[in-house]
C-alpha cells in the first residue's frame, strides 16, 4: 500500500501559481512555434521542388513510351499533401532533458495511388529525391544536416529538434479529401491537419518498396486508449520524462513506452488516481518493455514495433527494475516527505519540483480505507538517497 501521494507535484491538482512536472515536460509555445516554422517551410519548399521535377517529366521522352498520356497527365498536374503524425498530434511530445536529445516532428507526404501504379519503383524512388533534396538545401543554408534513412527523409537542425517526412500513397479519394481538408484548414489559419482519417496507406521504402503501414492507426488508437484510461496521456508523458532523463541518448522508443503503458492499464483495476496509476505501472514496465511488442491497432497487427536484441533486454530489464525499486522507496518505504522527495529529483530529474509540501502522507481509516493527511511541514534534511 503507497504511503505518499504525490498528485500535487506531478499535476495543478487545482493550485495556481505553482510549477509541476508536467508542465515542465510540455514543449514552450516558442518551440511550438519552431517546429511549425520548420514544418511549412519544408512543405513549401517540397511543393516548389515537385513543380520542377514535373517539368522534367515533360521532357522525359522515354517516359512517354512506357506511360499512356492520360496518366502522365494526371502525375504532371499532381500537388502533393501533406499531413502530421506522431507525438505532436497525440499530444505526448515533451522538452529534451539533455542536450544530446532531440524533439522530433513527423509530417507526412501523400501522393494518390493512381499515380504509384504507373510506375511504383520509379515513384518511389521520385519522392525520395524530392524530399531529400529540399531538406539537403535547408541544411545547406542553416549549418544542419540531411540524413536518409529507410523509411523517411531527415532533417537534423542543431536546435534540439529534427523533422522526419516519410511519403505515402493513399486511395485517390482520400487523396482529394484531404487536398479539401488542406485549403479549409489554411482558411481558418490551423496549424492542425490531424482529424481527417485516412483508412489505407502505404509507406515508401528507401529500396523502392512499398510497405502498408498506416499512422493514422496509431492516432485512432491513442484517441481511444484517452477515452479508456484518463490518465493514459500524462502517465506516458511521465514516463517519458523518466526515460529522458535517465538515458542521455537512445531508450525504449516514444511509441513502444506507450504501447507497454497501455498494455499494463488495460490489464490492471481502474484506480483513477494518478500516483496508484503511475506506480502500478513504472512496477510492471520492466517485463512488459524487455519483450517483444506488437503494433495495437487490429488493422496493422502484422507489424512489430519493439523487438530488442538480448543485450537490450538486460539492458532494458536493469534499468527499469531500478526505475521501480526506487520509485517503491519513494512512495512507500521512506519514511519521510523530505526523503521521498529526494528520491524523486534524483529519478525524474530537475524538472520535478522540489517541494515537499506536496507530498502528501495517506492516512488508513478505521474501515482500511485510505485517505489523504493534510500536508505537514518537516524540515529539510537533505540527503542524497542515490549514492
């Protein structure tokens, strides 16, 4: 049974006035502004660039041979689209804890798979130099860098943040819904393209194959997991500041931590409260994160999105048993506010407040039921509980 409650750090909990983890972990609005920057002038860019490649299409003699008119047409008259994915739109993204580690933004390109099938190997292969030779022209002119890899193209900005683009091909009238959903969202002045489902995708390969992968499945699964478990969203944004903190490169990746979260929710009471919550699962992620796990959403079950080597499991099986030893002795076995609120900047970092007012004692009724003291002053002893 937890003797500490720790609500009051980790959320408002209604206080004003006063900092707590999660609003430390949430990106500033002038990040925000940042990667929306990055964001459009990438689009732009990749919309200027794919103007010119059609131009050479046109005087692609060899071109007209192998492709009917009618289709070349319609690839000359083409204006990709484009829409964000990932950490952003899920609402789970969070400050870097160390310099060495990045924020990162997915946008995805779309082009319609009408055109795919002209040729899938050469279009593939097209949209990739597209990308890539946009982002090598940003990098050139900022002092950045342009990194390929398999599934997308990178943009490495030596501002904390990197952006991924992968290129997808999607039925042509989810294509033309989109290109709609485009111009009413550039009416309205969002910066949000994240609410029109796109039902099937296929993700270029770097090989010029092409993989059905769809991350829209992932957001209908992040919207419905909110809707299940209340705490689900700042329970990964907690963990994931203990992740950042504690590996100052590499880690389990944002996706797979949600997936173990979820599955440990989804196989645990309903506690509601956020401390029980959090608790219950930083004690059980250490088996869920060293094995294997499968993507959630039924449609994209055959793809694997955690698969670490053997090395990784030890690794991963030592450093979240520590993670929840200490947690324990937070929350359970200190004996004091104090104690357990060094053990807690030791874990999280200097991003969680150090203000042991808010760590609240539960008290045991004469029903066994637990309810919560008031906050009581101790003095400050302070110690290093870590070594």
């Amino acid at each position: 049974m937890l003797k500490f409650s720790i609500n009051k750090l980790l959320s408002s909990s209604g206080l004003t006035g006063k900092e707590y983890y999660l609003d430390n972990l949430r990106i500033s609005d002038e990040i925000r502004s940042k990667l929306v920057s990055l964001r459009d002038d990438a689009r732009s860019g990749i919309l200027e660039a794919w103007s010119y490649a059609k131009e050479q299409v046109k005087q692609d003699k060899d071109l007209y041979e192998r492709v009917p008119l009618s289709k070349l047409e319609q690839l000359i008259k083409l204006k990709p689209r484009f829409k964000m994915q990932g950490s952003y739109v899920y609402g789970t993204i969070v400050e870097p804890a160390h310099n060495s580690q990045d924020i990162d933004l997915d946008d995805g390109m779309y082009i319609p798979m009408s055109v795919v099938q002209l040729d899938d190997k050469t279009m593939s292969a097209a949209m990739f130099e597209v990308v890539d030779k946009v982002l090598k022209t940003m990098a050139n002119a900022n002092g950045w860098k342009q990194i390929p890899k398999k599934t997308c193209s990178r943009l490495q900005t030596n501002e904390g943040i990197h952006l991924d683009i992968p290129c997808y091909a999607i039925p042509d009238e989810d294509f033309n819904r989109l290109r709609l959903f485009e111009s009413l969202l550039v009416e309205s002045n969002s910066a949000q393209d994240s609410e029109l489902k796109i039902h099937t995708v296929n993700l270029a390969l770097r090989n010029g194959e092409w993989l059905e992968s769809n991350p829209e499945h992932i957001k209908e699964w992040v919207s419905r997991t909110k809707k299940l478990h209340p705490n689900f969203q700042d329970i990964v944004m907690i963990v994931k500041g203990l992740r950042d903190h504690n590996y100052t490169s590499g880690g389990p990746s944002s996706i797979s931590l949600m997936v173990a979260i979820e599955k440990i929710m989804s196989s645990s009471p309903k506690l509601g409260d956020l401390t029980e919550e959090l608790y219950n699962v930083v004690q059980k992620l250490s088996s869920v994160i060293s094995n294997e796990l499968k993507h959630p959403h039924p449609g994209s079950a055959h793809l694997i999105i955690h698969s670490p080597t053997e090395p990784e499991k030890q690794d991963l099986r030592l450093k979240f048993d520590r993670f929840a030893m200490y947690f324990k002795q937070a929350l359970v076995t200190s004996l004091t506010e104090r104690e357990t609120m060094d053990i807690l900047i030791n874990l999280f970092g200097f991003r969680m407040p150090n203000d042991q007012t808010r760590v609240i004692r539960y008290s045991v009724d004469d029903n066994g039921l637990k309810t919560k003291k008031s906050k009581v002053m101790t003095p400050i002893q302070e110690h290093n509980t870590f070594g």
